[in-house]
C-alpha cells in the first residue's frame, strides 16, 4: 500500500526508483517528495537554491493490465534562502510542471508557467523533439470528462452541470457535448491540451473524509501550472488550485480544470450555490 492507503503496483515502485534515481543524479535536486513516498526525501543536505521536485512517477497505474496510456507527472520548485526543508512547496513557488505520456508515441510536455511546449521522443535518436511548440487550450469546448459511475455520489452542482451536457441540443446548453473518462489524468489532460474539454474529479460524498480523489502538490498543482500556461483555467470549484495552500504532504484536493469557458461556468455555479445556501461542499474536511 501507498501513503494513501492505496494497491501499489510492481511498476508503481519501479517507476518511483527510476525517477528518483535520475533525480539524484542532479546536484541541483536537493529534496523530492513522491506519491509513493510517505515522507519528504532529503536527496542531500539542503541548500537555499535547491530544487524541490514532487512527482507522480506512475499516473493512472490502473490502465497498466490493459494497456492504455499512463504517464509521470511533476513539479519544480526551489528551497528559499534559509528555507526550512520541511516546508512544502506552494503552488506559487512553481518553476515548472510537467508530464511524459506513454501512449502510442511518447511525449514530454513542459512549462515553465509562459507557455506550454510538447515534444514527441524519436526512438531512434532517442531524442526528445519540439513537435507541438505553444500549445494552448480552446476556451470553448464540447467535450467533458467524468467518473460517471460516482454520479450518486455528487453534489448538486456536478449533478446539474453534467445533466445539462448529457441534455445536449435538448436542453439548457442547446448544444451536442461528448463525454470521455481514461482513469489517468495525464491522459485527460494531454486530451484537453490537444482539442479542449473540461476534467472534473470532485470531492463527492464518498470521498469526503479523504479530501477528494486527486493529490495537490504532485497531481493537481503541476497540471493546474500547464493548464493555466496553455490558457486554460484550473480550480478546486471555489479556489484556484494554485492558490491552495498546502497543510499536508499528501492532500488531496477537488478538481476541476481546462477550457475556461466551462470551468468558469462550474465555478460560478458553486458561488451561486454559496450565495443561495444550498450545500456544497469543497473542502477537505480531513487529509487522506
Ligand atoms: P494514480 O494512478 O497515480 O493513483 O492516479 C490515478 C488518478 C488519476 O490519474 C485519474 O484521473 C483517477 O485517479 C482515476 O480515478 P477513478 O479510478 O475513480 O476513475
Ligand atoms: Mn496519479
Ligand atoms: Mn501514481
């Protein structure tokens, strides 16, 4: 089991020595902290200036028996003069986020918060190349991405907002929406760089005592950097996820991220709910 109680795989493990391994490789890395680690690593005596690095060595592990894409997820940050080791890194101290995603072709996507750039790896020169230079997302879209199946569990915004979609022409919307759901959130957001959509995985009445599904500092907060890079929106539903300030090494958090336009209409629904009192819930009450 990992820190969060949850099955680690073989390659779950693997794919975390890999990635530290090659970190230790840098002198620059001087603390990593990994989804599959229960406490910060001290690569070596930390200095002011040291990278931070917080990763997800294996996301959507659970497509791994039927092979379909998984990928890394991670995020750089420094150690501030004098800085205290254990302090963890905030989303506004991010230098840069990035994923790999090993799919049908395997792609390194990387911000350092201006723009966002994808390279596709040349097996043969073993090579990362510049293939998808300035990638941004659509602020208009007709594709969202779900965990249907925990519908029961939903507050009223999400039930409404996905209901509304589902009507398509029929309905409020007055438009056809497509839906998708790969179980790894690298893939989703790989999706949504390349034709636009909207990603939610929100705290819901089941997950409510864990603080919701995904994990801030190496799942939520690298995507929200190359997300907002790309033009796009990433929020808890009330807070902008880079905003949100950590109190443990492995929160979770509510999601919610991509083209702006439904983004910003699910978040003014939870401010509509907030102002008309009906109960929502989007903070953690405890962390998983
Ligand atoms: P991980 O494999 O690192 O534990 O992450 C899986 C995450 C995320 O990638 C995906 O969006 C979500 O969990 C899938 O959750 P469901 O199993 O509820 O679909
Ligand atoms: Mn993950
Ligand atoms: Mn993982």
């Amino acid at each position: 089991m990992n820190p969060q109680g949850e099955v680690q795989r073989p390659l779950d493990l693997m794919a975390d020595e890999v990635f530290a391994r090659s970190c230790a490789g840098n002198s620059s890395v001087g603390i990593l902290i990994s989804e599959e680690v229960e406490e910060v690593v001290a690569v070596k005596a930390a200095e002011a200036g040291d990278f931070v690095v917080s990763y997800d060595p294996l996301d959507g592990s659970s497509n791994l028996d039927v092979d379909l894409s998984v990928g890394t997820i991670f995020a750089i940050s420094r150690l501030a003069e004098g800085g205290d080791a254990e302090r963890l890194p905030q989303g506004q101290d991010l230098l840069c986020a990035g994923y790999a995603i090993y799919g049908p072709s395997t792609m390194l996507v990387l911000t350092t918060g201006g723009r966002v750039d994808g390279f596709c790896l040349d097996p043969e020169t073993d090579t990362f190349v510049l293939t998808h230079p300035d990638m941004r997302i659509a602020r208009e879209t007709g594709e969202f991405a779900i965990n249907a199946s925990r519908r029961r569990h939903w507050d009223g915004v999400v039930q409404d907002y996905v209901a509304q979609c589902i009507d398509g022409p029929i309905g409020p919307r007055g438009k056809a929406f497509n839906m998708r759901w790969t179980a790894s959130m690298v893939a989703e957001v790989h999706r949504i760089l390349i034709r636009g959509g909207v990603f939610l995985y929100p705290i819901d009445d089941e997950n409510r005592t864990r603080g919701g599904k995904l994990r801030l500092l190496y799942e939520a907060y690298p995507m929200a950097l190359i997300v907002e890079a790309a033009g796009g929106r990433a929020t808890n539903g009330k807070t902008d996820i880079l905003r949100i300030v950590p109190d443990s090494l492995h929160q979770r958090t509510s999601v919610v991220l991509g083209s702006g336009a439904e983004v910003d209409r699910i978040a003014a629904a939870y401010e509509q709910a907030e102002r008309s009192g009906d109960s929502v819930h989007l903070r953690q009450e405890t962390c998983g």
